[in-house]
C-alpha cells in the first residue's frame, strides 16, 4: 500500500530547477576528453572544439571556480592532449606522458569571455602533432573506449563474401562507405599489384552504375582520389601476401581517415571538376 504521507511530502516538493535539470541534460551529449597543461598544471576538459580553419582556432570552456583553469588563463600559452581509448588513467589524474592522445595542440590564448558560470577560451593554434589510435568519449559522466566495428572484417569468410558481393554488384549501397572502399583497394594491391588502380576503378565505376549513382563531373567516380589512394594504400600493403591481411591493416589504419587528401593537396581536391576526372599529381608532399 502507497505510503500516503509520502506522496503528500513529494507533492510539497520543488521541482528541480532548469540549471539542475540541464546538468543532467548536458551529459547525454557526446564529447571528447582532452588534457590541457602547462608546465605547472594540467586538468582534464570535455569541452575543447575547433572554431576555426584558417586561421587555425580551438575553444575550451573552463569553470570560473577552478583553480587549475584560472592558472592556465594566466599562463596564456597551453598544451592539449585529446586522449585515446584506453587513456583513462590519464584522464582521471591529467598526468600526461609522452606520445599520449591522439592529437597535441600547441595553444595561445587570444579571447576570453565570461559566459555564465564559465570562462569561453578561444586560443590560436600554434603547431599540432597527430598520432594514431581512436579516441575516448565522455557520455553519461563515464568515459568510453570509441572503435569503429565493420562487419566486412569479421572473418576471413565475411570479406570474401564482402569482396565477392562488391564484384557481383549486389553489395548495398548502404555498405558500400570509406572503409569499404580502402579493403578493397588493399585488398586489389595485393592481389592485382601493378594492375591494382585500373582494376579498382573499373570496379568502382561499374558499381556506381549498379547503384544508380550517376559517375558524372559532380559526382561519382573520382579519379584524383581513387589514384592517390591506392598509391597510398600500395605503398602501405607492400610485403603483405594475404588479401584479407592487408585489408584488415589497411582499414586499421586508414578506415576513418576520409580527409588524408588535404595533406596532399593544397586546395580542396574533392570539389574540383577537374580531379574528379583526370589524374592531378599532389602539390604537397604527403606522409605516405
């Protein structure tokens, strides 16, 4: 039986209040979880953006009541550490070793505004360092490991399969993303080797017109990208013998890393009518 007297207690209640309710609220949003240190202090955000591109600005909102964080505004000048998965312990003390994260920023501090009970940052970016992993996430006040699973590299019989519907044209459309597209251009590297180029865009071409999407100036069939990628993904695979092998390391390193055209070419390649139709050597000299 319903305890009458506490329905009433309950009822008597405040509700909580909007700020308590958006705490809550807030926390259903993704981020990712970055360390920010100078050489006398280091705490741990999950509010570190991009702002801008050119010139290169990052924005981090730090709490008023920190002290860490008024340390760091004194400073003017930080590091960031956006962590990977498997970096917890790093996010929980902000200890930070060397080659941790994912990325490093180099950071000079160039606007503050009082923003509620926060400071918003907007610093310059000064030099930036990449390493290779998947990041972490904070959702729900935890932190969690973020690694993309694609089901095409489940097995050796799952790509063969993979490979095998890609070629027959009955592959769907919807499976058919980057990580596809570098298995496959890994896979053709090692198995077709010299031929390897010409016989992915013959596939890709042939694809696209199973799936109705138009291979045109605009759309498509890109001939830049797919020749840079598989130089890339040649150069990556050699010594490799099993397809599936090569696949599975390609797409490892490789699977999410849509943009590696920018450090190639020094203007946006994607949205030229001309790459997309004929062959443009890089003007810069990319990684790999």
């Amino acid at each position: 039986m319903i305890n009458q007297s506490l329905v009433a207690c309950a009822a008597a209640l405040d509700p909580p209040s909007l700020a308590a309710e958006f705490r809550r609220a807030a926390a259903f949003i993704p981020s990712g979880v970055a360390v920010i240190f100078t050489p006398d202090v280091a705490m741990t955000v999950s509010s570190l953006l991009g702002v801008s591109f050119d010139p290169p600005l990052v924005s981090v909102s730090l709490s008023k009541d920190s002290t860490k964080a008024r340390a760091i505004l004194e400073a003017g000048d930080f590091r960031v550490r956006l962590l990977r998965a498997g970096e917890e312990a790093i996010a929980k003390d902000a200890n930070v070793p060397e080659n941790a994260g994912l990325v490093e920023v180099e950071c000079a501090i160039a606007y503050k505004f009082e923003v509620g009970d926060h400071n918003l940052v907007i610093a310059s970016v000064v030099s930036t360092k990449m390493f290779h992993g998947y990041p972490m996430v904070y959702w729900r006040r935890g932190l969690h490991g973020l690694h993309p699973q694609y089901d095409f590299l489940a097995s050796r019989a799952a790509f063969c399969e993979f490979v095998e519907s890609w070629e027959a044209l009955t592959l769907p459309k919807s499976r058919w993303m980057h990580a596809a597209h570098v298995a496959i251009a890994a896979c053709y590297a090692v198995r077709y080797s010299t031929a390897a180029f010409e016989r992915t865009k013959l596939g890709i071409i042939r694809y696209n017109e199973a799936t109705a999407t138009e291979n045109s100036a605009t759309s498509g069939y890109h001939e830049t990208l797919t020749r840079l990628w598989a130089e890339v993904l040649g150069r990556f695979v050699r010594g490799i013998a099993d397809p599936w092998t090569a696949a599975c390391a390609a797409v490892e390193k490789f699977g999410e890393d849509r943009d590696l055209h920018h450090l190639y070419y020094s203007f946006d390649v994607v949205r030229s009518t001309e790459a997309r139709r004929t062959w443009i050597p890089p003007d810069l000299a990319g990684p790999f």
